[in-house]
C-alpha cells in the first residue's frame, strides 16, 4: 500500500510582477510582465510532492469565486486529493510577488480563507490525518491550528514535518509536537532568539530547540546549501549551482523533494540531496507551483 502525505496549509493565488529590479520605498518603476499563477506555501509544498508520485491529502479553504476555482483545479491536475478542500465566505488568499531580473522577489501576502482554516476544520476532517503517514504544517494558516493540527498527528502516531514560515516565534507546545524541523536562517533565529551568524551560531539554536523535543533541524541556506542537524552531530550538503531565474517557492520545492524520498526509504540524506535536486530544478522557472519538477525531471538532473 502506498504512503500517504497530508500537508495542511494555505491556497494563495499568486500575482507574479516580473521587473528589472525591486522597487525602493516611495519608488515607482515600470513593470515587464504580470503572471496569474497558482501558489501558497502549504499548496506548493502539496503539488511538489505529488508532482513527484505521491498520494497527497490536502487540508485547506479557499474562497466562492474565481482564483478559488483556479486554485483547486491547479492541484486537482496535479494529483492531490482535493476533497477535503472547503469553501468559504472569505475571498481566496492572494500574494503579490515582485521578481527582479537576478531571480529576487519579495512577497506581500494577504492570507483571505486561510486565515479560516480553524481548530474545528480539522476536527471535521480527522480522516486525512489518520489515513497519512507523514504529515506536513507551515505558518501561513493560523498558529492555533498549526498546534492543533501537530497535536492530533502527534497522538495519532504520525511523522510531522514544520516549515515555520513565515517565521514566527513558536511556544513549546508546538516545538515538542515537531519530529523534523525545516527552517531557513531568518526562521530559526526567530524560533531560537538566538542570532544567526555563522555555523557556529545556527548549530547553536538548532541544539536549544533540539533539547526541546525536536528531532531533527534541517537548515535551508539557499545558494550556499543546507545544514542536516540532529542530536547526534550536523552535517553540511553543497547547494547545486544553476542558473536562478525565480527563487519563488525554493523553499517549498525542497520539502516536496526531501518528503517524497523521506517517506520511501526513510533516509535523511538521501532525502535532502532529493530535495537540493528538487528545488534546483524548480528555481529555474518562473512561478511556484509553474515551476515544480515531476519525478522523472528530477530522476534526470544531474
């Protein structure tokens, strides 16, 4: 029988400004290109991995009109089981992204139904959490349900997965609840309050949340790579050097690639040399869920 991954997170539409270069405050430039493509962290992260052949249960809501629509079918083609997938009064999450002509963005969010995705929403969904066997949160739904949401997994024995952006300071309550812990820098220093630097300083956050009841930290470094930390020691992976055109949903191409190999075999750096592969590819291409790799694309890269 074949693993099953339940991502609970956020269904934005994304609005793609492509420009030469970002605009400064109180500045006013003029645009090459606005793109309509389908996004949120939590969707992302759904679509990457079933883009690379596996079954995915996805827990969100979106709005009663037309991005809502886009959205839903965007993953529906993608393989991921849309069921659970509500409706609500609020209009669907929106993000305005500006890409600069280097790859840069910088992302304006404005969350609309997934700030409705609440405590009860999962209670009446607690069938995709028994069904999974890995189960994966971001911070772009409210804090509340992320801990409700880790709790249940928790209790029900499953493997959970937090990507804690958009950073926010977390309680213990969800901190003990976390088996893999995948921050960027600006992520764990705001988890840690310890302040990022340098190697040094990152293994010294990760080893406090450690201590508090995390399994295991990967540290996502963009261009210069990842850093795998666990009680027992860290080790550093090599980023692949491509060509970036959209940094756009890097982040969330990597946890596509590192849950897909993690729930296979179950081997941590396989797994994140699976997710290196992943989001190289995927930088590469406008867009975020427009640029996510099927399995045979990342089979091929070398």
């Amino acid at each position: 029988m074949k693993s099953i991954v339940t991502v609970v997170g956020s269904m934005n539409m994304d609005l793609v400004i492509k420009v030469n270069e970002i605009p400064q405050i109180g500045e006013t430039l003029l645009g090459n290109e606005l793109l309509q493509i389908p996004g949120g962290k939590g969707a992302n992260q759904g679509v990457a991995i079933a883009k690379l052949n596996n079954e995915i249960i996805f827990l969100g809501k979106v709005g009663k009109d037309v991005f809502g629509d886009a959205l839903i079918e965007s993953m529906k083609e993608s393989g991921v089981n849309i069921e659970h997938i509500e409706k609500t009064d609020e209009s669907t999450g929106i993000a305005v992204i500006n890409v600069d002509k280097h790859g840069n963005n910088n992302i304006i969010v404005i969350p609309g139904a997934n700030g409705n995705v609440d405590k009860e929403y999962l209670q009446r969904h607690l069938i995709a959490f028994e069904k999974a066997d890995i189960v994966v949160f971001q911070l772009e739904v409210p804090l509340e349900t992320v801990k409700e949401g880790l709790k249940i997994a928790r209790k029900l024995g499953k493997t959970t997965i937090l990507n804690p952006a958009p950073a926010y300071e977390l309680d213990d309550e969800i901190i003990e609840n976390i088996d893999i812990l995948i921050p960027n820098e600006h992520e764990l220093e705001r988890i840690s309050k310890i302040k990022i630097t340098d190697q040094d300083s990152i293994l010294k956050a990760a080893n406090k949340l450690l201590h508090k009841g995390i399994r295991q930290i990967i540290v996502t470094l963009g261009s210069k790579g990842v850093l795998y930390i666990d009680t027992r020691g860290h080790k550093f992976f090599e980023a692949y050097k491509v060509n970036v055109v959209d940094t756009t949903a890097a982040g969330d191409s990597f946890i596509g690639g590192f849950v897909s190999s993690y729930i296979e075999n179950g081997n941590i750096e396989r797994s994140i040399e699976m997710g290196q592969k992943t989001a190289a590819l995927a930088i590469q291409k406008v867009g975020a869920q427009s640029s996510l790799p099927t399995k045979e694309e990342v089979d091929n890269f070398r």
